[in-house]
C-alpha cells in the first residue's frame, strides 16, 4: 500500500469551535453539525487512511466574522496551535496559516510572523471573503509576499457572497462549493494574478472543480471581455496547466478522468477532507483512488505522495 501525503485536512481545536459557535456559525455552510476533532484522533484517522504527513488549514467560514481585531486575535491563536501539532508529533503535520481577510495588512502581518516564524507551507484563502474574491486588486501584495517567499497558496469553497442561505436549501458542501471554487478560480485566472505573480503556486481543491469540464467554453467566451482589437484575458486552459490540484472529495472516475486531459499530472496530489468528509467516507474515496485505472503506476504513486514531496520537502521526511 502506497502512504499518503494530504494536503487537504482540517483541524478544529476547542476554541476555533467556541469562535464558530460565538459567531452564530452552529451549522457552517449549511451542514448539520460542526465535526469532532482533536488530535489524537486526527492522527488515528491519518494512520487508517495510511497518511504520513497532512497539511492542516482551518476551513470555510476561516476566521473572520465581521470584527478585523477579532479575526487577528483568532487567526493567530490557530496558527500557533497548527505550529503546536507540528512540533508535537514531527513529520506528522505541516499547516497552511489562516489569515484575517478581508484585513490585508493584518493579513500581511500575519503571513509574516507565520511563515517566519512558525514554519507554515502557505497560507489558506477562502473562494471569497465577505465579497473579496480571489481576483480582487486588494489581494496583490498578499500574492506578491507569498510567491517571495515560496509559499503555497491552498484555496478552500466557503458559500457564495451572494446569500447567507445555501442555494435550494442544499447544504453548501453538495454543490456551492462546487461552483464557487470554479468562479472564484476563473476570477484569479482571468484577472491576471498568475501571469503577475509566476513565482505563486496555487493548489485548487476538489480536482478543480467544474473547471476541467468549462475550460474550453470559458476561452472560447474570452474575447467578449476585451475590446475589440485589444489581447483576451488570459486563458484558462492554459492556467490549468500551472495550478496544482488535490483529489478530496468524489473525483473518481468522472472528475479524476476530465482534470487527467487539462492538468499536468505532476500537479495532482492527494487530500482527504477530514474531518469535514467523515473517515468511513474517507476510506471509500481513498479505495477509488487506489483502484481506479485512471491512476496506473507510476502515477499513483506520484499523486498520492510523490508531487506533494516535491512541492513541500519538509512533509516528505514523515516516517
């Protein structure tokens, strides 16, 4: 059995879910509960999905509920907690530090202290916060610190700025999220931040999203967004190409088949969900990627371990 190395896990330590629960937040993103998390459990779950290492964010709704002060105080307390497992159990965990956005300069000082610091790989950004999506020009020095310092940009869904309420009464998870990592994605792309900012790597959850299936058609639309005469915005098939991408979630065999004919499979990588995708769930999703012959050797191997080894050296040293 080929070991793992995850770059989609989430942690929820007490007082992350005390701030939750302060916020209103019982049922984030329209779920039924907020799920149980501690550490000696994220690493029981970890050895039976056979991960060495897992990259740990906060997830959606991340830390900010309305108080900039508030969401400084919160987002550190969860990065120095991240840093605490790191250094409590090593080679088992790195983190993506959680920032204060909407707040850029708080979000400055607050990338800074953790990547130079407390060792986090990047930082994690939500598809939008309060209304700021990713394309956003408040967002570009936040860009422009990350790829100066070789850090990892991790995208994680929240629900759309548009409603509080999930579409249809759905919880958000089952298709917004969906659809708010491909148009916030397709924001990124076409507003140039890849082409500014070439040093930044950028990890796309859930195989991509809808973005391997619309790729073509988002290209094919680009010259409606310019005038005429003047160069499109920047392609999207061409940007899939340059992102990266985690497998959480149900990839296979649809998702997995449609992100192998537009991504460069050295950019693939494994990533659980836990503990948002209950473990049960997690060993199903794990056993389709094992089997699937979408992934034959050698590149089973490299999604599940070796791409995220190459992109984050410090997790390829877990034992």
């Amino acid at each position: 059995m080929t070991t793992r190395i995850d770059v989609h896990n989430h942690f929820v330590p007490d007082f992350y879910r005390d701030a939750l629960l302060a916020a209103g937040q019982q049922h984030p993103d329209g779920i039924a509960a907020i799920p149980a998390w501690d550490e000696h459990s994220a690493l029981r779950a970890m050895d039976e999905l056979d991960i060495t290492t897992a990259a740990l964010s906060i997830s959606s709704p991340g830390v900010h509920f309305g108080d900039h002060a508030a969401a400084g105080e919160l987002a550190r307390r969860c990065n120095n907690e991240a840093a605490r497992l790191a250094a409590a159990h090593p080679g088992r965990f790195g983190f993506f530090a959680s920032l204060p956005l909407p707040d850029v300069p708080g979000a400055l000082t607050e990338l800074d202290r953790a990547m130079g610091e407390l060792g986090a790989l990047g930082a994690v950004l939500e598809t939008n916060h309060h209304g700021q999506y990713l394309g956003d020009a408040a967002l570009e020095d936040l860009y422009a610190e990350l790829g100066r310092r070789g850090g990892v940009l991790f995208i994680h869904p929240t629900s759309p700025s548009c409603g509080a309420e999930p579409a249809l009464g759905y919880p958000s998870p089952m298709l917004e999220f969906i659809f708010e990592t491909t148009r916030s994605i397709t924001n990124l792309v076409l507003s140039g931040v890849l082409e500014r900012n070439p040093a930044l790597k950028v990890i796309v959850p859930h195989a991509g999203a809808v973005l391997p299936v619309l790729a073509n058609r988002i290209d094919l639309l680009l010259p409606l967004l310019s005038e005429p005469g003047a160069p499109p915005p920047p392609g999207m098939r061409d940007a899939l190409r340059t992102l990266y991408f985690d497998l959480a979630g149900a990839p296979v065999p649809e998702l997995l088949s449609a992100l192998l004919s537009v991504a460069d499979p050295t950019h693939i990588m494994y990533g659980s969900d836990w503990p948002f995708t209950p473990l049960a769930v997690c060993k199903t999703l794990a056993e389709r990627i094992d089997t699937t012959p979408l992934l034959a050797e050698p590149l089973r191997t490299a999604v599940l371990s070796e791409n995220a080894a190459k992109m984050f050296p410090s997790m390829a040293l877990a034992k």
